[in-house]
C-alpha cells in the first residue's frame, strides 16, 4: 500500500535531502529544487552520537 | 567525485599532458600505472594519501602545473557548502533546518545505506535509494517499513527516477507528458525517456525501482506500488514497465497485477521476451521497440516521427554497412562493446545473441559465455563497464571515462577488432562532457589501427535529449568530428554493428528478427 504520502508526491513541489554524492545534490539544485545535502563521512550511528555531542558543546 | 572533477580539471591545466587526483587505492594505482603515472612514491602511497601524478609537455615547468593544480584543490574546497538548503553532517539536523521535505536520494556506500534509508522512512521521507550491495534482507524489510507507512522505497540500486519532471540519479533533461513509466533497470529508463522525448512524447513520472525489486526474494513489490501510483494518477494515460526479464514467477505476479489493477494500455518492455499483445497488453523485445509501440498507441502523428527521428530502415543500415565493412581487413571480425549503461549493454547482448549467435561479457546472457577476466575480451565481447569489477573504489563510467579510455586502446590493438561500439549517456548526475573525454582516445585508437594498417569503424548512441546540461546536438557533433558513426538508438547501433562486422552474411537472420528487434 503506498496511497498517502507516496500519492500525494505526485504532483508536489519536490523537497529533497540529499544524503551522499555531491553531484545528485548539485543537479537538484541545477533544476532548481529545494535540496538540502547530507555528508556522512562515518556509520550513521556515529553521527548520530557526533551530532548530539555537538548539540551538548553547541 | 570532487577529486574526480579536479582530475578532469586538471587535464585542461596548460601544459598538462595527463593528470591524475585520486586517492591511492589499488584500483586507483593500477590505472595510474597504465595511464604511465604511476611513480615510486605514487606506488607507496595507501588509501589514505592522496596521490596528484602529472605528466606535463615539453616546454612545461612541472612547478607551475602542479601549483595550478593545487589552487583547484583549494578552490574545490573553499566551494564546498551548498546554496539552497544548506549542507549538513547528520540527516537530524537537514530534517529540521529543511521543512516539507518529501523525498531522500541516498547514495551512500552500501553499508552505510540501509541505516540512512531507514532512518528517513521513519521520518515520513520517500527514498530514490541509489545505492547497490543492500543486502536482499536489508531490501525486503525496508520495503516492509516502507508499504506499512505509505511510502516509496526506489532501490536500492535505482540509478534514474523523472519525478514530477525532475531528474533524479541519473536522468535526462525530458519532456513531461501521459506516459508512466516503471523501470527495474537505469539507463533503460533513461533510453525510453529520450527516445519518447525526440518523438514529441513525454514522461507524467518514471520510477526507477532497482534490478533488484523484481528477484524472487522481494516479488516486485515495489513495481507494482508504482503502477498503481500510475494508474490512479489522471496525468498519466499510457504504463511502460522496462525491465530485465525477470523470473518466471514474477513475471506472473506482476502481469496478473498489471490484469486485475489496471485499466490504461501497457508496453511491458521485459528485455529479451518475445514480442506479443494480448488485449491492451504490449510486449516489446527492446527498449527501441517498445518507445515504438508506444509511440503507435499514442498517434499516427508521433509513430510516424519515431519512423523519421529513430527508425533506421534495414536497406538503410545494409548499405552503409556495406561502406564501412569495405575498409577491414579479412582477420577483421569482432564486435566489441564498451559500455557505461547496464540496460543498454544488456540490450546490446540481447540483439547479438538473436543475430550474431553470441557474445562474451562479464554480465553474460548464460554462465558459458562469461568472461573469466573481464579486463580483457574474446570473440565478441560487451562490457558493462559500469559493473562492480570497474566500479570497486572508483566512479561510475558515466562520471569518469578512464577505464574506459584505456580500454578503447586496448581494444584498438586487437588486429581482429572491427567494430567497437560505445554508448554516451547525457543528463543530470552524469559526466560534463562524455564525448570530449572520450574523443582524444577514440582519435588515439583509431590512428593506432591505421598505423598497423587497418582501419577501425567506431560507433555511438548517445542516449541524451536537446535539453540536457551537455546538449545531444553538442555531443553528437564532438563525435562525429572524429569520426564516429551515429545512431538514433542502441538497438539501431548494435544491429548496424553486426551488419559491419559479418560484412552483410547476417542479413537473413536480421530480416528474420527485424520485427521483434525493432519493429
């Protein structure tokens, strides 16, 4: 069953996060959607626990 | 990627003769030292260090390359940080600084990618799931997570989606239009959505799925999401589904879907099945046939455009087959292709197998005719270049064209060579300028044959459309300028490249097969 949210991209302005190569985030913003891009150098697990650290020093 | 395009950067430094900025893996090394690059302290480097190798022209202070060089390091860092959204280092944190978002593209390594993707499935994201090596478990559960929560999962291993009219992996510049495309296969995605684009037909969504989704482990399941994404979707008139034939099993599974949930007409682009219609069911052999078809179901108007703008005729491709084959020498019988699109090189082998008899690879049609070292050919050989032997440690070939290049070279040293055979894939996500990387090394090859006095007949499809960042038009011409000789599609070209090749003694079998090939 994908109704609902994978009904309702269609058609929507398209909102994405980029997580990984550089150059699907450039070509997004080459067509000029909203993109924010995500590097993860490490294991999500670890930047999950390098960004709370970062919360806690920020 | 960005020591990628400093490489490529790098190469247009003055007085640069060939570059290399990479990493020092094995990988990297090995063609380093192909490419002549390779030094002591090159050989000692370790994937840590990163290795700036350089031959520079006569005249030429290697100084002052190697500081231009060194300024685009510093340049590529300093442009690092994006507009838009913003770049971030947890998907946390993008979450909350980028609001209403809607879908993921993940392209993380393998290992990484399955914790990525379901961490944005639980967030209420989409995910275009680039990535391949998930494992099949990995992929099944998170299509679990992703159907319980009324979610697309594309992939792992989606290479092209068009959604809403935008590119995403791998994806050509298009036009939008009525028909839905689903695709369990990258680049075939990306050849149907040209094709339909050069005949005034247009894309409503194409949704690359990933080869994977149509094994025995995960069903389809996600194939037959999208198809009734498309049926219920008032843009879209006409479903494709391209796709390597899948198992029997799924086959059934889908095309029943296709029977009870389905109302619009189909074009099941199952590569390699027979051509057939049952009802407003169409099975096409090919990724050109099925562009055809549709273009049949769409207008008179537009079947007659594919006609003018893609269909060559068989007395057409015989006779200036005839022209080029007239230049080989009588050792001169093999067809080699070198290809950087999974699905095209899988057409291409499909195309071989019906007129030729067969062709090596190292993504083979049937376990005898595989490859034992994919570096090096036999007989007739297509190589999937794209595939994880080239791609370990590297970028794909529709990034980065050096295994590519030194491939070609080597091929062109073969003395029973006649025709090699090359795809140019344009478009969002892909190389800058795939037909000026290549060009100097076609030119190289193709002097080196006559050098040993044969000539070499070099052949290409660009698979791209007028409006992509590199423009068809502006790479046609790149290649034509060297001599290579065009064609409208990838079936076309494998065709014209076995007319060449046997010198006109498979005509009977093409007449045979020109129907369900291309027809």
């Amino acid at each position: 069953m994908v109704e609902s949210k994978a009904a309702r991209l269609i058609g929507a302005e398209l909102v994405v996060i980029n997580v990984g190569l550089d150059i699907f985030y450039q070509s997004m913003v080459r067509q000029k959607v909203r993109v924010a891009q995500v590097s993860m150098p490490a294991g999500p697990g670890l930047e999950k626990r390098l960004s709370a650290a970062l919360d806690k020093i920020l | 990627m960005q020591l990628m395009r400093v490489t490529e950067e790098a190469k247009k430094v003055a007085g640069v003769a060939d570059a290399v900025v990479a990493m020092g893996t094995s990988t990297n090394k090995m063609l380093m030292e192909q490419m002549g690059l390779l030094t002591v302290e090159g050989k000692a480097a370790t994937e840590n260090d990163l290795v700036l190798a350089v031959r520079v022209e006569e005249n030429t202070r290697l100084g002052d390359a190697l500081s231009s060089i060194e300024s685009l390091l510093t340049s590529q860092q300093e442009s690092g940080g994006g507009p838009a959204g913003g770049t971030y280092f947890g998907i946390a944190t993008a979450l909350e600084n980028l609001h209403g978002a809607n879908l993921a593209v993940v392209s993380l390594p393998g290992g990484q990618a399955s914790g990525a993707a379901e961490e944005l499935l639980k967030a209420g994201l989409n995910v275009h799931l680039f990535s391949d090596h998930v494992p099949i478990e990995d992929e099944v559960r998170l299509k679990k997570l992703a159907a319980k929560n009324g979610l697309l999962l594309l992939g792992p291993g989606a290479g092209t989606s068009l959604i809403n009219g935008v590119g995403v992996g791998f994806a050509n510049a298009v036009a939008r239009g009525k028909i839905g495309v689903v695709a369990a296969a990258g680049t075939g995605l990306q050849e149907v959505s040209v094709l339909l684009d050069r005949v005034g037909l247009g894309v409503s969504q194409g949704f690359g799925v990933g080869g994977t989704d149509i094994s025995r482990e995960v069903g389809g399941t996600m194939m037959m999401d999208c198809l009734r994404l498309l049926e219920d979707d008032d843009g879209t008139d006409l479903l494709m589904i391209v796709a390597k034939a899948p198992n029997a099993q799924v086959t059934r599974k889908v095309m029943s879907f296709v029977g009870r949930r389905t109302t619009k007409p189909v074009v099941a682009c199952f590569l390699g099945m027979e051509a057939s219609s049952e009802g407003r069911v169409h099975y096409s052999k090919t990724l050109h046939s099925a562009v055809f078809r549709a273009a049949r179901l769409s207008s008179p108007a537009h079947a007659k455009a594919f006609e003018e703008k893609v269909g060559l005729s068989l007395q057409g491709i015989a006779s200036s087959s005839k022209k080029y084959s007239s230049k080989l020498k009588t050792g001169q019988r093999y067809i080699r292709g070198l290809y950087t699109g999974g699905t095209l090189s899988h057409e291409s082998l499909l195309i071989l197998r019906e007129v030729m008899g067969s062709a090596y690879s190292n993504t083979p049609l049937s376990v005898e005719l595989q490859l034992q070292d994919p570096s090096t050919s036999k007989e007739h050989t297509i190589v999937d270049l794209g595939d994880e032997f080239f791609t370990a440690g590297r970028p794909h070939p529709m990034i980065d064209s050096t295994i590519r290049r030194l491939r070609l070279l080597q091929e062109a040293k073969d003395s029973s060579v006649a025709v090699v055979i090359l795809d140019f894939v344009l478009g969002y996500g892909c190389a800058e300028d795939p037909a000026g990387s290549m060009a100097g090394s076609i030119a190289a090859a193709k002097a080196a044959a006559k050098k040993s006095g044969r000539d070499l007949v070099v052949m290409g499809h660009v698979c791209g459309s007028s409006a992509d960042p590199q423009s068809l038009e502006k790479q046609s011409k790149e290649l034509a300028d060297v001599g290579v000789i065009l064609y409208p599609s990838n079936a076309m070209m494998a065709i014209a490249a076995a007319f060449v090749a046997s010198r006109g003694t498979v005509k009977e079998r093409i007449v045979e097969k020109w129907g369900g090939l291309v027809g």
